[in-house]
C-alpha cells in the first residue's frame, strides 16, 4: 500500500479499506498480505472478515476480498 503511513491505526485502516466503493457496493478489492501484516496483523484482518461475513482468498501475495456474503466456487 504505497503511500500509507505505518502510523495509521488498525481501526481507521479498516475502515478506509471497506469504506472503498467497490466494498460498500459488494464487489471485490485487493490488499497486499505484506501490507496487512504490517499495518494491522493477520489475526484482526481475518477476524474482522468474518465479523462482516465476507471471505477471502490469498493468492501469489495477495488477499482477495469479496465484500459480500454470497457463497463462493472456486473454478481450477
């Protein structure tokens, strides 16, 4: 995440990242697994998923987050 302080709180972090309008319209963002872990740790990230309902996946050092509660398939 380019440009973001590492100064800024876990709680204000996650509410930039969900306040994106792809998130607010139920779409899908991407963040960099480097970046959460530095920014607000890997255990509130994923607890803060699931307090929303919404899955991820992590994928080549991503996280991919559907910002909805629809089931998911995943297609190989």
């Amino acid at each position: 995440m380019h440009g973001v302080s590492v100064h800024i709180s876990p709680e204000r972090w996650l509410r930039q990242m969900f306040s994106a309008q792809a998130a607010r319209d139920g779409g899908v963002i991407r963040r960099q697994v480097q970046d959460v872990e530095r920014l607000i740790g890997r255990d509130l990230f994923e607890s803060e998923l699931r307090r929303r309902g919404y899955c991820a996946v992590e994928n080549a050092g991503q996280y991919v987050v559907f910002c909805n509660a629809e089931p998911l398939r995943l297609i190989k």
